[in-house]
C-alpha cells in the first residue's frame, strides 16, 4: 500500500511540474547558479522549471552567471500561494559594491485574501530611496505572469504582462546619476522580512504554514548594444512605449499605484527630488 502511495505522489509531482514548465525558454541549469538555501532552491522539469521555498531556518536564492548591460529581462513568477504575510520574494538586476546599481522588483506578502504589494525601487551609485508600489490587477498566486524589466542608456522601464507600469527616464541633464556603466546581473531570493514586509512589521510570519514556495520559468534576456546609444529599428520597435502603451502606464498608475516617492512631502520636507519636477 506505502508503495502505491509514494508511486501516486510521484505521479502526481511529475503532473504538477510538467504543468508549470513551459513548452520552450531557456535553461536555468545553463543560465544561473543557486547560490544560497541548499536543497530550498531546485532546478526542476530539465531545467525549465526552478523554485526558491523559505522555512524557519533559511529562505534561498539564485543569480544568472552573465552580466547583462542593457536590454529586456522577462521572467515569468507564480508567487507564494496562501498566507504569504511576512515573506519577500525578491527580483531584481545588480551590480556589486558601495557604488552599486540595482533595478528592483520585490513582491511583500500579505495575509491570505490581501492583494501582494509589488514594490520597484531604482539605485544608482548606490543610492535608492525612488520607491514606487502597486498592487496588481490579478492574483499573482494562481498562475504565472511575466514580469520585465527594459533598460535602455534613455530610460528603464518596468513592465508586468507587457503592460508598462513605471518609467524611470534618465536625468543626467539635470544632475541625476543614472544606470549605464556598471554591468549587473540577475538576482531573486525568498526570504523573511516580517520586521517591515507586511503592513509594517505588524504581521507576523506564520511558520506554520512554511515551506513557503515561489515558481519560475521562461527566462528570456534580449541584449542591447552597448557600443552606440541608438538602437536599430527592430530593438526601438519593442522597447519603446507606443500610444497604447502610454494609455496602459496611466491606467496602471491611476488605478493601482498605492505609493509614489515623487508625492512624498513629508518624507522630502526640503524638497521632492529633482527628477520629481521634470
């Protein structure tokens, strides 16, 4: 009888896998490194397929082995399912030291029923502090969805379903440091944050309901080049907001914003910064 068990519960595990990968991608066994959480991160379905859980002990993470300056990153995540408060999964490029660069996607957990809070943040030399949240228009948890991030010397843009949701546009001319020297890779880990995740620190992780498990799949990296600021037709033609594009970023950002740092008055009493006024 054990033996049927464990033959169904394999069954059932191949079933539930080959339901998540999909039909073509790249490979995470090619493109990334596990680098934290031991046996919490796995690289499934031929590598198709990975996963970062976090329990009480340790959440874990990935890296891409490339560094990437300039282009389109599109993953596709199926996030922490149920009571996720407390839990942070977080996506995002990085160049490494005090000077860093970093372009954020991090995804704060919520009890069961509340909507997950998608964070963006953009560092450059090191600095961050551009904070804009979001919730999203569907439940993350039930099936995947593709989150990009289009990083040009002009702008970065950050989309969920091809739908754009911010636009960080460089502003060198008037003294802003932007993104464009430092290489970066790609980074995601599950962790616990219930110091600040979840309205504040006042929701608790519920280690009861560990492991906590995030899916990914259908990693795609388009490169742009880095020898010129001017792109050919065909990169222009997909990274460029046409006017449809621009009516979806408005309604996105009326309908769903919940928090911008350029509105923030009492958190910049001496002035929003100067990339706010353009």
């Amino acid at each position: 009888m054990a033996s049927t068990g464990n033959e169904f519960y394999a069954l059932m595990l191949v079933v539930v896998v080959s339901s998540m990968v999909a039909a073509c991608g790249a490979n995470f066994f090619q493109d990334f490194d596990l680098t934290w959480g031991d046996h919490r991160a796995k690289i499934l379905g031929g590598g198709q397929l990975l996963s970062l859980s976090l329990d009480k002990v340790s959440g874990s993470g990935f890296q891409s082995k490339k560094e990437y300056l300039f282009g389109r990153i599109d993953m596709q995540l199926k996030l922490v399912a149920g009571n996720s408060a407390g839990t942070v999964t977080a996506y995002y490029l990085s160049s490494q030291g005090p000077t860093h660069d970093e372009i954020d996607f991090e995804f704060l957990g919520n009890v069961s029923g509340d909507p997950y809070i998608l964070h963006t943040n953009v560092f450059t030399q090191g600095q961050g502090n551009r904070e804009q949240q979001f919730y999203l228009w569907f439940d993350p948890t039930r099936n995947f969805h593709t989150y990009s991030i289009i990083w040009k010397p002009q702008h970065i843009i950050f989309l969920v379903d091809n739908i754009p949701i911010r636009v960080f546009k460089n502003a060198e001319t008037i003294g802003v440091p932007f993104p464009k020297n430092q290489p970066m890779r790609i980074y995601s880990s599950l962790w616990n944050a219930d110091d600040w995740a979840t309205r504040g620190g006042l929701v608790k992780t519920d280690w009861s309901k560990a492991p906590f498990t995030a899916y990914y799949r259908n990693f795609k990296a388009t490169e742009f080049s880095v020898s010129s600021n001017s792109f050919s037709d065909g990169a222009r033609q997909t990274t460029e907001l046409d006017a449809y594009g621009r009516r979806r970023l408005r309604w996105v950002q009326k309908y769903f914003m919940i928090y911008n740092y350029c509105n923030d008055l009492k958190r910049f009493p001496q002035g929003l910064p100067v990339e706010c006024k353009r």
